[in-house]
C-alpha cells in the first residue's frame, strides 16, 4: 500500500448516523466504527470514531485503518502530522478491541467487544472482503475474522524476518560440512581414552573375572596376578590400556564420561570453531538387564555450537551459534548464540591443523602441537586465541610486517645452518632478530622469511650490506645459498651471476618432473610469476653445473666455462660427460666393492671351516642331523644378489655391508637340493639378526632348531677361544 497516497484521502467526519449509533451504544462500547471500500475495492478502509470525543462535539474519527488482502496500516487522525500505526486491533496503545470483563448476571469473566459497527451495510462490507476469514461460528462477527487475517500478516511478516535472519545463517553454516570419520576416530580412541574400565567380579577365592571396556575381554585372572580395588587406576591385563577398575556389584545404575571437543574448520574470512559434545555410558548389569540393547557401552556425540571467528584489524572477532530451538517456533536449527550452552572448556583436534586456519593470525599459533600433546585435556581455546594475539615478543614481529618470520618461529624448529636463528630471550627486536638497525628495517621492507635473515645474519657477519631490491633476487634465484655470500666462493660479483641468470633463464624450461621441478612447483603455489622458478631452476643446475666442471677438471675461471652462453645446452652437454665419469667410477666401485665382498666371504669361509671342522665330510656347509639341512657361504657378490631375486627378498642390497665387515649372510639349504635357495641368515654382532624365507616369510620349526643349533655353536666356539679367527665372521 501507498501510505503518501492514503495520508491525502481526505478525514472522515461523523455522520447522523453514527451519531445516533453513538448515543446508543454508550454504555457498552468505546467506538464507532464505518467501512467503505476504496482503490477499485482493493483496499477496505475502516474509520474509528471514539464515542467520548462525539459526545463533546468532536466529530472527527480517532483513527482510521487500511486493509488489503496482503497488508493493513493504521493512521492516527489526533495530529495534523501523518503518523502511522503497525500494530493489530490487539495491540494499539489507545485502543483495546475487547475488554475482559465481570458479568453479573452470568457470574463469570466475558469478553466485551468495544468496537461496533455502524450498521449492517458496514459490516456486510467487512464480512465480503475477508469472507475467507470469517467463520460464521464466531461470536464476533467480523472482528475474529479481521484478527484472523492481522495475525496471519503478522505471521507472514515475522517469518519474512525470520527467513531474512536464518537465510544469513544458512549462507554461513551450509558449507561446513560433517567433519571427517578420521576426528570421530580420535574423539573416541585418543580424546576419551581416560574413559576406560576394567570390571570385576569374585567368582572363587583368589580368581576374578575381569571385563575390559575397551578391548572387549572377558576373562578369567589370578587376584594376585593384579590388584583389583574398586575405582583405582590400573592397566588391563589384556590390552595395556589405563583402566579404572569397577568392582561389579558396586557400579551405578551408568557411569557417564562426557568432554567437549573442538574441530576447526576453515571459513573464507576466518574459521569456525566448532564445540561437539561427545558422552560415552557405561551400563551396569542391572540397568542391561533393563534394556533391549544389552550391549555394555553407549556412546554419542553431537555439535552443539559454533564460533565463526575474524580478524578485522588483527584483533579476534567472533559470532556465535548454537543449536536449539529458534524463536520459540519450534523449529530445530542454528540460531544466534543465547549462552544457554556452556562449551568453553574443550579438548581441540589437531588433526587438520594448521590447515584449517592457514589464511588466518592463528596459522603460526601450533596450537595443535599442544593439544597433540595432551589429548585428554580439557582448556579454553578461545582463551587461547586471544592469549597468542597478545604474545609480546610475537607481537612484535607480528606488528613489523614479518609475518612470515612469525610463521617460522611458530612452526619450525631451528637447527642447522640453513635457517636463521631467533634469540626469543632477547630484551630488544634487534636481539631477537641477531640483526642491526639497517638490516632489520630492510627484513621488515621485505617481509624476510627464516631464510632471508639467515642470509641477512650470514652478509651482516662477513661485512656484506644487501639492498632490499639486492636480497629480494639473490633469495629469488639462489635461496638461502649462504655459500655463494663469501666472495672466495665465486668468481664474479653477486650482481653479475644474478643478472647472468635472469638473462640465461628466460626461455628455461619449468615444470619438468625432477627434483628441480618439485621444489620449483611448490614455490611457484606461492608466487605466481614463473620467471622465479625459471630462475630458480637455472640456479640449481647452474650450481650443480659447476661441481660437474670441478669433477671434470675444467678451468672455472675461463669465464666462457663459468658462465657459459645458451646454458642449457651446455649443461646437458656437461651432464653427458659427467654421467659417463660417474659411470666409469661407479663401475671400478663396484667391482671393489665385489672384490671385498669376495675377500671377506673367503675368511669368513676360512673361519667356519675351523670351527665347524666336525663337519668337514659335508663340503663349506655346516650340517644339522636329522634335519636336513646346510649351511652355505656365498662364494661371491653375484651369488647373494641372485638368492635375493629367487627369494624375493632384500638381501642383494647387503653387499656393500658385508664388503664393509659390517655383517655376515649365510645360505640355508636343504641337503638334497643344496642348489636351491631356501632360507638365508644375517650374522651380526654374535647374533642371528633374521632369517626368512620367499617373500620374508618366517621360519618353520626345523629351520628355527638349525639356526638355535648354529647360534649355540657359534657362541660356543666364541667363549671357547675369545673369537680366534672369528672377528672376520662375528
């Protein structure tokens, strides 16, 4: 409806005809009432004329009232200035359609319509145009109906408010979806693991059954095998796990263990931190005996809040949501945070973290690592936050911009010399930082990683001062190549390799699967312009090139070698050449390697021979009686990669081990197919390291007896005579 439109409908003045109703109806009502319709009888208009004001000559009406089938809008007539009016007939502040009253005749409370209409005309107007909300049935004929039709208005309007609100919910809760069965898993084996009992019960003196709620035994045990004592803590014999202990008869009807849990789950401003509430019931015989479900154990959880959080201006922000019952509608959903639901302290999973709040300050808090480290723990998270937020040293780093160094700090662990060391302890910036004042303002200039201050750290040692611009290319193209800062290490200036890189790595290949590649599609996720992972790339071969060129004995300080033009050309050229030296070097090691191998199988051969000369009918075997079988030494590095091939096993990677001494292999063989691989046996250090079998499978009883009987005789011989000889095979 148009309320500019309606406000100039000129003001209705009484009629004789109200007057008259007026003067009637004094006793028992408080107004008047016409009707007419208006707008092409799209809108009915209803003028209230107040019975008080006619009889002190006062004919305007008080208010007047537009109705159409969608809406209704009333407008006070007491002012000259238009001043609408939204409430019902029900609800006006100067006006009450009933009034609940004393009957006397009847004795009892009624109710008192105070409005009447002026005649029948007027309320057949009424009754036509809500005809389909008119019952005939009541009492208050058309005023039920016309509370019928506000009411629904009402209700039209409120759920349009509603939807206005939950449509925003709805916008921010639709894409959080069921946190993964992975946290649901960790709720209940790692969360709730304090949640264990172990359950007894007196069958016979000394012996108890016990049932552990965790692994599910029931079993038989010696009470002086364990200590049973109602509610104490103790391990479950079965499992391991930290138990409770229950005496049966003395359990309630439940024990009830319940924690909140807290799962964090990305948002595109933020994160959502989302409070489960997990309980896990343990029933008593008695209440089993109760139940259909006899099972021992019930467990449930469910979420029963949220908080999205924010950082406007880097301080937390947070709304929050709780699931209930919204507006007293009856409807079960996520509504505005009432308070009605306490989950502060909590347990928090760190299961996807940092991931789920990456693009946030909290992505350096390694609040996970704390919470994966207590898991059982319950504390206020939220708490946590904000205590972070306001970490003073931290905040530092955080204010100056070095957000990444701040990442760092929280994240890594320094050790090594490729990252930059943090003096957390130091009372100033330039302390913490290992840093003067030129180069700690141009860390900050660059947001500088761990890595670019420890290239700042290394330069500001060796008396080498960057330019932001300068540091920015060299930790572009090289890293955190600290080698290259000491002049000793190169033949140029720093300028004059980067700018030969920018230049030689123009048309350099990127996004090859190498190593390289890897390391350069990682960096290119981060920064998007490819030339950095050219140049990258570039500067890892271009390194790898010159070690080529020192193995290959050429002159590095021919700059036509140093920095040769078209690169890449050369340096597959480089590569070929240094391959086929590697080659010829890996193929005179190798043939050392066998040639040792060889060597220390003879002694160890020699040595076998001397302590198991008993055996000397049975040619370089060791033979146990009655089983069957034999002992072998390989005769060479082929002989053992050639048992590891038929066996399907590792054992042809070991040659270099016992080329070194470092252990000992020994075939086991069945006499009558002495060929044959079978079994093979690592000596170590005076002992049987392993013995298996195809594909490691594990020894059969007679191999276990001939490998015990070896071992013994062996250890022996070893006491015997203080290992003569033996050093070669122990």
């Amino acid at each position: 409806m148009d309320k500019r439109n309606l406000s100039k409908i000129e003001r209705p003045v009484a009629t004789e005809c109200v007057m008259n109703m007026a003067n009637r109806i004094t006793a028992c009502a408080t107004h008047v009432v016409t009707a007419e319709l208006i707008e092409n009888k799209k809108i009915l208009l209803l003028n209230f004329f107040k019975i008080k004001d006619l009889a002190k000559g006062n004919t305007e009406a008080e208010f007047r009232t537009f109705l159409s089938h969608e809406d209704y809008i009333t407008q006070d007539l007491n002012t000259s200035k238009t001043k609408w009016i939204t409430g019902t007939f029900e609800r006006m502040q100067n006006f009450t359609l009933f009034d609940h009253v004393w009957d006397d005749r009847c004795h009892k409370w009624e109710y008192r319509l105070n409005a009447v209409m002026r005649s029948d005309n007027d309320s057949g107007i009424v009754e036509n145009f809500f005809k389909e909300y008119i019952d005939r049935e009541d009492k208050y004929i058309p005023w039920e109906g016309i509370h019928r039709f506000q009411q629904g208005v009402l209700d039209r309007k409120l759920a349009a408010r509603h939807k206005k609100e939950t449509d925003k919910i709805d916008a921010v809760m639709d894409p959080i979806k069921n946190p993964p069965k992975e946290f649901e898993d960790w709720v209940w084996e790692r969360g709730m693991s304090f949640s264990r009992y172990l359950i007894y019960k007196e069958e016979k003196k000394g012996e108890a059954v016990c049932e552990c709620t965790h692994c599910k035994t029931i079993r038989t045990v010696k009470r002086k095998d364990i200590r049973l004592r109602n509610n104490e803590k103790g391990i479950c014999p079965f499992c391991g796990s930290r138990v409770t202990i229950k005496a049966r008869g003395m359990m309630p009807g439940r024990i009830s263990d319940e924690r909140w849990f807290l799962y964090v789950d990305p948002m595109e401003k933020g994160f959502v931190l989302r409070y489960f509430r997990a309980v896990r019931r343990i029933r008593s015989d008695k209440y089993i005996d109760l139940l259909i479900d006899k099972s021992r154990i019930e467990q449930d959880m469910f979420e029963y809040s949220r908080a999205i959080y924010t950082f406007p201006k880097g301080k937390p922000k947070y709304e929050s949501y709780e699931w209930g019952v919204y507006k007293q509608r009856g409807e079960c959903r996520w509504c505005p945070d009432t308070g009605r639901i306490n989950c502060m302290e909590c347990i928090l999973y760190p299961g996807n973290l940092p991931a789920a709040w990456e693009h946030t300050p909290m992505k350096y808090s390694a609040l996970e690592v704390l919470s994966g480290n207590m898991p059982t723990v319950a504390m206020r998270y939220e708490d946590a936050i904000k205590k972070y937020i306001e970490f003073p040293k931290l905040e530092w780093i955080c204010k100056m911009g070095l957000n990444k160094l701040a990442k760092d700090i929280i994240n890594y662990r320094y050790s090594g010399s490729t990252v930059g060391k943090i003096w957390e302890k130091g009372s100033t910036i330039y302390e913490i930082l290992g840093l003067n004042k030129v180069n700690t303002r141009l860390l900050q200039e660059i947001d500088g990683d761990h890595y670019e201050l420890r290239l700042l750290q290394v330069a500001q040692k060796i008396g080498l001062q960057f330019k932001p611009e300068q540091l920015k290319e060299y930790y572009e193209t090289f890293k955190c190549n600290t080698e290259l800062l000491k002049q000793a290490n190169r033949k140029v200036t720093l300028h004059k390799i980067i700018k030969y890189i920018s230049r030689e790595s123009e048309k350099y290949p990127i996004g090859k699967e190498s190593g390289c590649w890897h390391y350069s599609y990682m960096r290119y996720q981060e920064r998007e312009d490819p030339r950095i992972e050219r140049k990258q790339n570039m500067a890892k071969d271009w390194l790898e090139y010159l070690g080529w060129c020192k193995e290959l004995g050429y002159d590095l300080d021919n700059m036509f070698i140093y920095m040769p033009k078209n690169f890449k050309k050369v340096h597959d050229r480089t590569a070929k050449e240094y391959q086929e030296l590697m080659d010829k070097k890996a193929a005179e090691e190798k043939k050392r390697r066998e040639r040792e191998a060889k060597k220390r199988m003879e002694e160890t051969k020699r040595a076998l021979e001397e302590i198991l000369g008993e055996n000397e009918n049975v040619q370089n075997a060791f033979q146990v009686k009655g089983k069957g079988l034999l002992l072998v030494v390989p005769a060479s590095a082929e002989d053992i990669k050639a048992e590891g091939a038929a066996l399907h096993h590792c054992v042809g990677t070991y040659v270099d081990r016992v080329a070194r001494g470092e252990t000992n292999i020994f075939f086991i063989r069945k006499e009558k197919e002495p060929d044959k691989p079978y079994f093979t046996m690592e000596w170590r250090d005076n002992d049987i390291v392993q013995c298996r079998g195809s594909r490691n499978c594990g020894m059969p009883p007679e191999v276990k007896a001939f490998t015990e009987a070896f071992k013994k005789k062996m250890l022996e011989t070893i006491e015997k005579d203080k290992g003569k000889g033996l050093r070669r095979c122990g």
